[in-house]
C-alpha cells in the first residue's frame, strides 16, 4: 500500500458520507510515497481566473496510479504573491477514482491581467507551487502579448529539454496544439524521416495504447518528465489534442487500419477521458459519449482573438488514404469537411465580429498547400491529412480571412518549423501561417533537410524552413506580430542548448511575412 490510514479514519469517513455512498479519505491519511509525482498545472485563463490541475499518483505506473478506489479530498490555495504570504483563494476539490484522482479547480473572484500562485496539500503532503495568469479584460487596451507553442513530444525521440527552456520564457500562457503522447509501442530501434537508425534515448512502457488504463499510463509516463512539468508550472496552457492522442491520423470515427467505427470509438472514449484527467481544463470539456468540446475561444482584450480548433472530431476522411498523394481527385470533393458545420459557423460569427486587432486560428495540421514533390516527379504530391486533402473547406476558410488583414494561423504537426503565406485559389494573399516545430518528434534534426531546395522551388509562399527542435515564441503588439523560431542544439543528450534561428514578422493589414 501507499498510504497508512487508520480504522477510526475510515469508519468516521463512511460514517460521515453514509452506508450506500463510498468514503470520502479526508485528510488524516498519510501517504507513504509522495502523491503529487505528475506536477501541477493551469490552463483555459479567464479575466477572473483560471483552472489549476493536479493528479494523486503516489505510484503513477501501476494501475490506479497507487491510490485507494475512492475519492480522496484535496486542498488548495492561490495566492498573490510567489511566497503564499497573501492567500486570496483556497477550498477543497475531491480527487475521484472515476477521473484517476484527477483535480480541475476552476478558480473565480481574480483580478485581471495579473500573475497569481497555486498549490495543493493532501494530509501532510504539498505539492510543487505554479503560477498562473488571468487574461485581461475583454475591452483593455494592451500593449504586448507573449505566448509559446508547441506540441508533438515523442518520448521516445529525445528529451524535453526545449521545455526547460520554455519554462524560462516570460509568457503570458502556452498553446499546445496536439501530440502530447505518442499511442505506439515501444520501439528501442527507431527509423530517421532519412531511413537510418536514429539515436535510441528511451523507450515507452508497454505495448501500443487501447484501453483507459493504458492511455493513463502512457500520460502518467510522460508528466514524471521533470522539464514538461517545469514548463506547466511556468505558464496556463491553452490544451488541444491532434492525432497520437488516440491513434495516428484519426478522424471522427475512422482510424487508419479500417477498425470498425463502433469499435474504434471505443478506443477513442477511453483516449478522450485520459486526455481530459491529464489537462487543465474546464468541467465543460468533460468527454460525453458524442466527443469532447474542445474549440473554445480567448480574448487578449482589444489586442488578441484567439480561436483554439477541432481539426480531428468532425473531419471526413481523408480522401486517397492518409498519405502523401499526387493526382487525388478527392481533394476536390464539395461535401468535404475539417472544422465541421457548427465549429464553421461559430467560427465565422466570430471573426465577422472584427473586434480584436489580430486574430489568430490556432488548429493542428498545416493549412498551406504545400507541394511535397522531393525530386522530379512530374506532378505536385499534397499531404492528405493537412489541409490540402480539402480544397472546399479550405477555401471557405482563406475567404473568411480576405479583407480582414489580421489572421495568423499556427500550426504544428510536421515536425518542422515553417513561415510562410496563405493565399485563395485566386492568388491573393490573406493570411499567415506559422509551423512550430516539435519538442522531440523525429530526433535532434538538422538545420534544413536535404530536400528543402526542392521544397522551396516549388513553393513560392513558404519563406522559411528548419528541421530542429524547439518551439515558437510570439510577441504581438497592434501594429505587429513577431514570431521567434527557438531551436535547441540536441534532444538525444543532456543539456541541449536553446537558441533563436529565425525571426519572422507581419505588419498588421497585410498579409506578407518578412524573415530575417
């Protein structure tokens, strides 16, 4: 056992709670190995507050997590001050064995557009502290904004280590927009995007991921990642999920391997209650047996829209296969979607509102239509899993942009860091898109793969590739957005050192990109 609890505590819990209702284990009990392992976190701010996040799991790698089957009551405080002098907050959550003794906090009554700090207790035991930020109100005039993204953390690809780095940004919050676990065994001999044998540095536990138990061990594995952990306490996270958070190239209710959609979904419920006990997010988002309300909205003030995407719960299938295809007559097809109608339409409303200076779509897969050919193939080859495999929805969506002269799309999944202009079957110009690398997926990188002169010859719109890792930094200002491409040296080693390769920016009005 990991915990010590006595007869008395436990007889006065039931007593307390009644016969027929499962004991509350308040706060006498002791735990014999230190519960909160999985680090804390915030995430989804408000003007008036935020979420703060924690998980019990005394011994996180064995089902349950270490934890007796029944809810455990938890407290927490925040406070104004990094030295908990001034607590302007505080209560009791209850950690329940049907959420793995998962807490979301959903903290109310902040002031606005300040920094504020959390932790929890259970018996004698405290957690690590994290600080927070709430948003300001939604008519401020704000100077500057900053914020990170990032995503696509294969554990098996290398270290975290641009999470340390992240951590010492000074950011307002974090978009991750997906790919926070990996679904797939382990696999000690992992392949280079060049074919070769790629450095191993650690390994996933276990086979690839189906049931609830397995999808929180794969999380339970990643959170004791002490530089991931150091990245949440830093900063709120805006929390999205792409694809390896349930099976690779998903949509809707089809995975790659033909599984019947029943069956699948199956699958897909257990990932969607394992992402939900792992993020900083609010009851709202809770999965049901239809999904997960994932597309929600935050509002910088006067400065800053920004509209967090679904590009996987009402996509159609991807048409050709899931692939890098030439030819596909699919990606035509009228009845296409990605965002689907009702995400569309709110969508829509909201940037037909115009009332921020800038508008960011901060989603998954890239939007640019990038021609993929890495040779002389005689015809343009399109990832079908971004969106090129979807000219009609794609389309809808740049026309949406035309005229407002605002939008920024950010982006990851490709594994490579990209800037580069989006423009309508027309040719005129209306957005931007930047393409955060990822944190580890595909190893240490280089600073361009070999075929990026091909990449770039046929691709007038794209002015900047990099294939390293790291994440972006984005400074926003009125007149101007500022993306900064942070690099790290090395993922397969210790001590990879974090620098800025490129920085790219936009003047608000025009849809052009300036590199340097």
């Amino acid at each position: 056992m990991t915990l010590e609890i006595t007869r008395r505590t436990l007889i006065g819990g039931i007593a307390a709670t009644g016969l027929a209702a499962p004991a509350i284990l308040r706060s006498q009990m002791l735990f014999t190995q230190y519960p909160f392992r999985l680090g804390v976190a915030s995430g989804d701010p408000a003007p008036d507050g935020f979420v703060i996040w924690t998980r019990l799991a005394p011994d996180p790698l064995v089902d349950g997590g270490g934890v007796p089957m029944a809810p455990i009551e938890v407290d927490w405080v925040v406070a104004s001050d990094a030295a908990f002098k001034t607590i302007v907050q505080k209560g009791k959550a209850l950690a329940r064995p049907e959420l793995a003794h998962s807490v979301h906090v959903e903290v109310a009554g902040l002031l606005p557009d300040r920094p504020y700090w959390y932790r929890f207790n259970v018996g004698r035991e405290r957690s690590s502290a994290g600080r927070a930020k709430t948003t300001p109100l939604a008519g401020a005039d704000i100077a500057k904004l900053t914020f990170g993204v990032a995503g696509c953390q294969h554990y098996e690809d290398g270290l975290f280590t641009a999470y340390r780095h992240l951590s010492q940004e000074d950011v307002d919050f974090v978009f991750h927009y997906g790919d926070y676990i990996y679904e797939r065994r382990s696999s000690p001999m992992p392949i280079g995007y060049d074919g070769l044998p790629r450095t191993f540095v650690r390994s996933h536990i276990g086979d690839e991921i189906y049931s609830i138990d397995d999808y929180r061990r794969r999380y339970a594995q990643y959170k004791q990642d002490p530089d991931l952990q150091a990245a949440h306490a830093a900063a709120p996270w805006w929390t999205t999920f792409d694809d390896h958070e349930v099976e690779n190239n998903w949509v809707g209710s089809i995975d790659e391997n033909d599984t019947p959609s029943g069956v699948f979904l199956l699958r897909r419920a257990a990932a969607f209650q394992a992402w939900y006990e792992h993020s900083p997010v609010r009851a709202s988002m809770m999965p049901t047996g239809a999904g997960i309300s994932m597309y929600r909205r935050a509002r910088y003030g006067k400065l800053l829209d920004a509209h967090f995407l679904d590009t996987r719960q009402f996509r159609t299938d991807q048409p050709c296969g899931d692939g890098f295809e030439a030819d596909c007559a699919g990606t035509s097809d009228p009845k296409a979607q990605v965002l689907g109608t009702v995400q569309e339409k709110w969508l829509d409303a909201a940037l037909r509102e115009k009332r921020a200076r800038w508008n960011t779509l901060a989603q998954q897969v890239m939007m640019m239509r990038l021609d993929r050919r890495t040779g002389d193939e005689p015809q343009p080859t399109r990832n079908m899993d971004s969106w090129a495999g979807y000219l009609t929805p794609r389309e809808r969506m740049l026309e949406r942009c035309r005229g407002l002269g605002n939008v920024v799309v950010l982006t990851g999944d490709e594994h490579q860091n990209y800037a580069g202009e989006l423009a309508t079957a027309k040719g005129e110009a209306v957005a931007v898109e930047f393409v955060s690398t990822s944190i580890t997926s595909g190893g240490d990188g280089q600073d361009k793969r070999r075929t990026d002169p091909q990449m770039r010859a046929h691709n007038p719109q794209l002015k900047f590739t990099n294939d390293q890792r790291g994440y972006l930094l984005c400074s926003v200002t009125p007149d101007r957005w500022e993306s900064r491409f942070r690099v790290v040296d090395q993922v397969s080693r210790p001590g990879g050192q974090v620098s800025t390769r490129a920085v790219a920016t936009v003047e608000h009005g025009v849809a052009k990109l300036s590199v340097a």
